[in-house]
C-alpha cells in the first residue's frame, strides 16, 4: 500500500504546527530567563554597594564555591549537565565580580 500525498502532506502540517507551538514556549522561557537575570542584577548591584560602602572585597571564594556545589546538585536533579550550569554560573558571576571591582573604584 503506497503513502497518499495527502497524509504527508498533513503530517508536514501538524509537524510545523507543532513547531510554532515549542518555539513559542521556548520564547517565553528566553523571555522569563532575561526578567530573571534583570533582577538577578539589580539584587547583585545592591550586593556591591553594600560591600563597597563596608570595605568588603568584591569576591566571595567561600560563596562562591557553595554556590557552585548547589547549581551542580540542582542541575543533576533537573538532568541539566553539570557543567554547563556550573559554566553558566561562572559567566553570571564573573559580570557580578566586575560590577562590584567597578562600583568600589568609584566609591
């Protein structure tokens, strides 16, 4: 029995609807994350100026270090590899770092 044109022609279609479906979820995630890191900063950029107006060095290694432990038992409970989410935490924190060195040199 051969494959009717039009079957395929429907499953393209559902296919592509289901597309838009996925990619319409995935925009609202990318939309939720960039909320999210906004006030991420705006909390970090409160961190800096509370240790720079105390003298308190811009890093934290201890934090640090905790806070990586964390991400990476949270990334294995979601099935998020590891190294990405400690990857992604140390890009976040190096900008957090660089923010603080620049609010204490202009305190």
């Amino acid at each position: 029995m051969g494959v009717d044109h039009f079957d395929i022609d429907n499953d393209t279609a559902r296919a592509e609807q289901r597309l838009l479906e996925l990619r319409g979820s995935i925009d609202n995630i990318d939309a939720a994350l960039v909320h999210l890191l906004a006030e991420r900063f705006k909390l970090t950029q409160s961190v800096g100026e509370l240790k720079a107006d105390h003298g308190l060095p811009p890093a934290d290694l201890d934090r640090e270090n905790r806070q990586v432990a964390r991400l990476r038992r949270l990334a294995e409970e979601s099935q998020l590899d590891p190294e990405f989410a400690e990857k992604f935490l140390a890009f976040i924190v190096a900008e957090v770092i660089h923010r603080h060195e620049r609010i204490a040199e202009g305190r």
